[in-house]
C-alpha cells in the first residue's frame, strides 16, 4: 500500500492527532497538524469567553450530553497532549504566532509532550491557518524536510 500522511487544519488537525489514540494502518507515516488545538473542552471555553464574553464551563456537561446523544461521542477528556506522548510517529506541528482564534501555546503543549520524533514551526505573522500563504518558503522547507525523514524512497 502506498504510504500516507495524514493532516489538518484547526479542527482537522486535531482530528488527526486525537486520531493516533486508535489503531492507525501502518502505511501512515506520519502527521502534520496546523493550527490544531488541545481539546475541545478547552477550544470552547476559550472561544465561549472571547467570542462571546460567557463563562462556557455551564455549558460543557450539556454540550457533552448532546454529543454523546446525537453523535456518540464525548467532547471531554479528549486531548492532544495525552495522545501525542503514547505515539511512535513523527509529528509535524505547524501554527501562526498571530492565531486569534487558536493560541499557538495549544500546539507548543502538544509539541513539548511529544518523543523526540515531532517538530515544530512557527510562522511569526500568521494568522488561524494562514502559515502556509504567509510563510510559504518557510512552511514548504519545514514540509518537505518532515517528508523526507518519515516517508521511504522519496
């Protein structure tokens, strides 16, 4: 099978790093997460209080309820940092210093509990998902240098 990368933007990279806590096939090589955040309990409180100026810890247990009703699952203990520190696969982390809506310290969190087979980089003036287009040199070395060391044959 071919080897496969897997990545995401926002929510989607916290998708696929909270991915890693499952049982992945093994032509995954790796995971570039940008702009990714350390849990949703943590991403709605914060945007519960900067968006909308409201304390949203009321509002966990009966958002949990409706997502474990109508979706199946739990909105809680759900964290990056944990699944990040049981993974053997290389990680890269991507995230804009200027991220209004994500704090670039969610992935700093993620990033320092990882193995010694993550990296990180950091765009000093980008925006929520905008490395790429603000740093576009930068963020394809940094991509192109991850691939290298995890995908064979390239």
């Amino acid at each position: 099978p071919k080897q496969l990368i897997i990545t995401g933007i926002s929510m989607g990279a916290t998708t696929v790093l909270l991915s890693l806590n499952h049982n992945l096939p093994q032509n995954v090589m790796g995971v570039i997460a940008d702009c990714g955040f350390t849990s949703p309990e943590e991403i709605i409180l914060k945007v519960g209080k900067d968006a909308y100026k409201v304390n949203a810890k009321f509002f966990i247990p009966f958002l949990d309820c409706a997502c474990k009703l109508l979706g199946g699952f739990s909105i809680r203990n759900k964290s990056t940092v944990d699944v990040v520190k049981k993974t053997e696969l290389p990680i890269l982390f991507i995230h804009g210093k200027k991220d209004n809506f994500v704090p670039f310290e969610m992935s700093l969190a993620a990033f320092s509990n990882c193995k010694e087979n993550c990296r990180i980089y950091l765009s000093e003036e980008a925006g929520h998902g905008l490395s790429f287009l603000t740093d576009t040199d930068s963020v394809l070395k940094e991509i192109k240098s991850f691939l290298n060391n995890c995908i064979k044959d390239i």
